[in-house]
C-alpha cells in the first residue's frame, strides 16, 4: 500500500491527519535537518497504522514536504 503524505516539520505536536483516503498530513517536532523529520514520519505513522518501523519506506520525496510512503505488511 503506498500513501500520500504532507509533511509539516517543527510542529507543536506529532500528529497525524487524514485529509483523504491514501492521503495524510503528518506533523512533526523535529526540524528537517540531518534527516530527522523523515525519522520522526517514519515513527509516527508505524504508530499511527500498528506496524514495525522497518515496513515503512519512503519511496520519493525524501528533501520534499510531499512524500510517497510504502507500507508492507
């Protein structure tokens, strides 16, 4: 399953919100610096879905705020 994510970095609080089936806006705390951010997505939506971390990849948009997630099971 891919999912399309908005990612808003140095947010208040992690969070996550579906704007739209397969299409999410995820908050982050963490600043985009030395990949942090991309960590701290990564973390939340294992959280947010109930899997492991290492079942998450980020497909494209790796220095973007538009992001393509694969998620396997």
């Amino acid at each position: 399953m891919v999912v399309t994510v908005r990612l808003i970095s140095r947010a208040k609080k992690n969070e996550v919100k579906e704007i739209s089936p397969g299409n999410l806006k995820v908050y982050v705390t963490k600043p985009p610096l030395k990949n942090e951010a991309n960590e701290a997505t990564i973390e939340i939506l294992a959280n947010h879905f109930g899997i492991k971390k290492t079942n998450l990849r980020i497909i494209k948009g790796r220095h973007s705020h538009n992001k393509l997630i694969e998620l396997s099971h």
